[in-house]
C-alpha cells in the first residue's frame, strides 16, 4: 500500500460504494438492473439508427458527384451553340468569296425561296 492520501481515498470510496451495493435489498437489485437493460436497449436502437444514416451519407455524396459528372461531360443542351470567333471569321471569308464574284447577286437572286428555307431549318425561333 502506498502512503498517497488519493490511493486511500480511492479504496475507501470504493469500499464503501460495494458496501452500499451488497446491503441493496433484491427488489432494488431488480429494478436498477431491468433500468440499466432498457438504457442498454435504448442506446442499442439509437445506435442502429446512427450507423445507417452513416451508411446512407457516402452514397448520397457518390450519386450527388456521379450527377455532377454527367451534367458536365454532356455539356450545354444541343439547341444552344456558341458561335467561337474563328467560326465567325471563317463565315465572314465565306461571305466575301460570294460577293467577289462576277454573278454572285445574280446568284443570289436565282435561290431566295433557298436561302429563306435555310435560314428558317437553321432558326426555328421566329426572327426579333
């Protein structure tokens, strides 16, 4: 034995809480173990609760990123096209071959009924 006053303190504690638990009648014994059981049960299905909703967390966050992907591999929705500047040059070049040439508002003239149809397959929104 140690000459600590913490350690004689500590054993006398605890020899008087086993005391007090040995003079406990059985109908006391009876009830304080039956409460500790439900306590046990308790905590048990709160328990089960928890680790399922842990569970479900990681998968929401794989389905909320697998949509995320998707969303941004398929890009912009088909009907809307951004015109890049290249592309704007290269129809600009276009447009100038067609006017350097000889007949071109002769040629112009001949397919309107085309060019009109054209522009309607490639706009389907009516004109602002």
């Amino acid at each position: 034995m140690s000459n600590d006053p913490l350690d004689s303190l500590e054993e006398r504690s605890r020899a008087l809480f086993h005391g007090s638990v040995e003079n406990l009648d059985m109908r006391i014994r009876s009830r304080l173990t039956q409460a500790r059981h439900a306590a046990l049960d308790q905590a048990a299905s709160n328990r089960s609760w928890l680790s399922r909703r842990v569970w479900w967390t990681p998968a929401a966050g794989v389905t909320a990123a697998a949509v995320l992907g998707a969303v941004l591999w398929m890009g912009a929705p088909m009907g809307h096209h951004t015109v890049s500047s290249a592309d704007a040059q290269s129809n600009l070049e276009d447009l100038d071959m067609v006017a350097s040439s000889d007949d071109s508002l002769e040629m112009l003239q001949d397919d309107l009924d085309f060019y009109d149809f054209a522009d309607k397959a490639a706009n389907p929104e009516p004109a602002a």
